[in-house]
C-alpha cells in the first residue's frame, strides 16, 4: 500500500527529512525563523526525547539551532517499531527566542513508512 510521507511543522521550522527504522525516528530540522533558538527541545511521539546527532550544523546533545543552521535529530523508540508498519505521530518543538528570552513551542506532525 502506498503511504504518502510527510513531515510537517509550523513555518518557520522546517523538517526538511525524515525517516523511521525500527529502532527510532530521526528528523532534520531547518531554522528559518530569522533568529537562533536556544533549549531546543524535540519530542517525537511515544519515542519521547530526540537528541541531536553529530553532523550538518550541529554536534551530540546540541541544544541550539542558530539562524539558517540545519540540525538532526534521533529519537529512540522503546518497544521497537515493526518494520514495513505505518509510523504516525505528533512531534514537538520548544525552544527558546535568543533574542528576547521568551519560550516558544512549534507543534506538528509526522507519518512514514518504518524502513
């Protein structure tokens, strides 16, 4: 069966790829807010918790996504998640506005196949 993949987050933020094995889902997020964001946060459905991974813009357990940066992210999903099945979710986004300290949330969505 075919089953559109999407990645959506409020403008702003976009999640520019994404994919689901069974182990965890991994999103790439990209600031284009106009300002970098600070206590960024991520949480992805029942995985919970996803952590930057080393690699484009940023470094393990970075909690910062600057103006124009491109960040990944891993979340582990326990119990794992059954090869060939749907993943669908909520995921969440809160950061902080470095520039004038207020506290922001970016909620949306994400459905893919599990690779």
């Amino acid at each position: 069966k075919f089953l559109p993949s999407k990645c959506q987050l409020p403008a702003g933020i976009a999640c520019t790829d994404h994919s689901a094995t069974g182990s965890g889902v991994t999103v790439v997020l990209r600031n284009g807010m106009g300002f970098d964001a600070t206590n960024v946060a991520v949480s992805i459905g029942k995985c919970g918790t996803a952590t930057a991974i080393a690699g484009g813009d940023c470094t393990i357990g970075q909690t910062t996504l600057n103006n124009g940066a491109q960040c990944t992210y891993q979340a582990t999903c326990s119990p794992a998640l059954l090869g060939g099945a749907k993943f669908s979710a909520a995921f969440g986004v809160t950061y902080t506005n470095a520039d004038t300290g207020l506290s922001l949330p970016a909620n949306g969505s994400i459905t893919t196949r599990v690779g």
